[in-house]
C-alpha cells in the first residue's frame, strides 16, 4: 500500500489541498486513495457516504476540515507533556488508536494509497522528531511519497505574518522581533523540520517543490495532481474554492495596528475589509513592501545556507531556490511607508463601505497622528503566541 504524506509547509496552498481531499474523500476512495478521518465521528460520516447514503451538508468542524493537523498535534500532545490539544480541535483518540484505525479502514475498502495532508506534521517532527516513525511503524515504511512545497524563507515568515492576523492576538512586527524569533521554528528550520521524514522512509521518493514553481503549475492542488503517474488520481474531482486568501502587504501594518487598537469583533471587521481591498484598488505589489528589513535579510541569508544545500542535494534540484539571492535586493517599499501611502484611501473605501463608527475612528485617527516611526512593540507575545503550538 502506497503511503503520500503532504507536508506544507504554511502559507504554499496547504489549506486548499485539505479542503480538495475533504471535498473528494468519497471519490477518491472509490478509485483507491484513502484520506483518513480521525474521530469515530467523521469515520461514520465518511462510511456512511461510501455507502451512498448521503449525509447533507458537512458542518465546520475543524477534525474534519483539517483532520491531519489535529493527529499532528494529538501527537505533539503525547510526545511533549508541556502541550495539549488545541481547544479548536475536539478531543479525540490516542495517535495509535487513530493509526490502527487508519490500517484497518484501508484493508477493508481496499485502498491502494493512504494519504495524510497537513502542515504541522512537519511541525510536529521538529519538535518531536519520532513522530514520523510512528506513521512508518503502523502502515510500514515501503512505497512512500514526501510531498511538499516550500516557500523561500523571507518571503514564508512575511506570508507568516498574514495568517498571524486571523488568530486575533496582538503581535509585534517582524522587523522588531527579528530574526531570533523565528530560530527553531518551522517557519524557518526546514531541514530540521523535513529530515526525520526521510530518516523514517529512507526508500521514499521525494518531491520538494519550490512555492514558485508550484504556482507557475497553478497552485498546490495542480502541482499535486502533477505527481501522476506517481500518485493516481481520478477524473471528475471538485475543484477547491479559494480558501485561506493573505493580506497584502501593504496592509498588514494597518490591520496589525487595528488588531492591538480595537475591540475583537471590530478587529476582526476591519482584517476581513482590508484582506479584500486587492481586488478594488492598486496597491504595491507584495514583493516591493519589505516586513523585514535588511538587517534581518541578510541574517536570513547567512543562516539558511545549510537548509538550502540540503534542499537542493535531497530534492534534485541545485539551487532549490533559483531566486535565493533576491531575499538581499532592497525593496521601495516598508511595510510602514507602504501603509502610509494606502491609508488615506483605507479610510474613505471603509466610510463608503459602512464599516463601524469605531473602525472609521481608529482610521482617521491613524491617518491624523501617522504612521512613521518605530511601530510599538506589544508585550507578551512572540511568534509561538498566536495559537497554541502554531508558531512552530
């Protein structure tokens, strides 16, 4: 039985490919490729829908929409006694239990491949780097596929920053915290993060994709689809919608701001208004606004070396970043010049939107007092902050 674990890593298209897996589970295991459920519940569901017996509409629960992440961190919960479960997530069985579940629904709908999908489970193996041998041991290390896409690191912790803005904590702006911030995470230490997946499948074939590459195939689910005739994959399958959308850059400073400034509910308004104003005025594009500075770009550069040689040597690919030296090219923009220069038409597209009294004050009084100079650092947070384990 073939084995395909996805791997991520954040922001490279990781949430539409797990929604394209729930939204084809049936399908798929119809011709063969099992994506495991991890709670009694969601294996009922699927049964039953295997058997023609439709169950409506899925409701949004997080063990079903991104089941593969919460095993991830059922298992960081095992291996480290410091952590638990997110509360996003409802409890669920042990990882073993999970596991064995995952062998025996595969026997008994004769699946030719299991798939896991999800961007903490590199996570996971940072932290704890045995995890991946327990996938190895319950379904046997034979038959692999390592699939991932990777970011180029200046450009993964400033998409980072996007998706730090939907979890609703307060947070400081990257070029405060620096480069230390992200030492030791997976936003960062790819190899540390990736190798014990090898370690675990030493026969495994591996597909390392550069995010770049993967966008010019059309995005995660195509560059996905792209392995056949390595992975099979039907005809027929539903297309995933846009899921999971950044901020842009130039606004990430406004909404960061907004977020530390505002009540929660009105916070979250303003991000919501803010992550669609891409379609409605022009803005800098993202790879002109700089969240990070040179100082740290350069940091950047010096420590990513050794990640990026063994990128290229394990994927084939030399350099697996063909545009690495671009992290040092000096950008027109700040992320705080940038918002300056949008924040006058901010204001006017919120009042014309009709977005709240506090929202519209919160603005005219960012673009009355400015936005230059240092931005205040906010106390007490810190990238592993956001959600419980995801800063990682």
């Amino acid at each position: 039985m073939q084995k395909i674990f996805c791997l991520g890593l954040h922001k490279t298209g990781s949430t539409s490919l797990q929604r394209f897996f729930l939204d084809n589970q049936v399908a798929l295991a119809r011709s063969g490729m099992l994506v495991p459920p991890v709670t009694p519940e969601a294996t009922a569901r699927f049964i039953a829908e295997l058997m023609g017996r439709p169950q409506g509409a899925r409701p949004p629960r997080v063990n079903e929409y991104m089941a593969h992440n919460a095993l991830a961190y059922q298992m960081l919960a095992e291996a480290v006694p410091a952590m638990s479960l997110p509360a996003v997530h409802a409890p669920m069985g042990s990882a073993e239990s999970v596991l064995k579940m995952t062998a025996t629904l595969a026997e008994q709908v004769q699946a030719r491949s299991v798939v896991f999908c999800s961007e903490d489970l590199p996570r996971a193996s940072l932290v704890a780097s045995r995890v991946p041998e327990r996938f190895a041991r319950a379904l046997r290390r034979r038959d692999t596929v390592l699939f991932a896409i990777l970011r180029r690191p200046d450009e993964a912790i400033s998409a980072w920053q996007s998706q730090r803005l939907r979890f609703g904590r307060p947070f400081a702006p990257v070029r405060n915290t620096g480069l230390a911030a992200y030492r030791g995470t997976v936003h960062l230490e790819y190899k540390a993060a990736l190798e014990p997946w090898l370690h675990a499948f030493p026969s495994a074939t591996v597909r390392f994709l550069p995010y770049d590459f993967a966008l010019r195939r059309g995005g995660s689910v195509r560059a996905f689809r792209a392995l056949d005739p390595l992975v099979f994959l039907p005809n027929g399958l539903v297309a995933p919608p846009h899921v999971n959308p950044g901020m842009p850059n130039a606004l990430i400073e406004i909404a960061r701001r907004g977020l530390a400034a505002l009540p929660a509910a009105q916070a979250r308004g303003l991000i919501h208004f803010l992550a669609g104003l891409g379609a409605v005025i022009d803005l800098p594009p993202n790879d002109e606004v700089d969240l990070l500075g040179p100082e740290m770009r350069a940091g950047l550069m010096r420590c990513f070396d050794e990640t990026h040689h063994w990128l290229s040597q394990v994927s084939g690919r030399i350099p697996f970043f063909a545009d690495l030296d671009d992290m040092l090219r000096p950008r027109r923009w700040s992320d705080v010049t940038a918002a300056a220069e949008m924040l006058g038409a901010v204001r006017d597209l919120a009042r014309d939107a009709g977005l709240s009294t506090q929202v519209q004050a919160f603005l005219a009084e960012l673009d009355r007092t400015g936005l230059g100079g240092r931005a205040p650092v906010v106390a007490g947070t810190s990238v592993g902050a956001d959600l419980p384990g995801s800063g990682m």
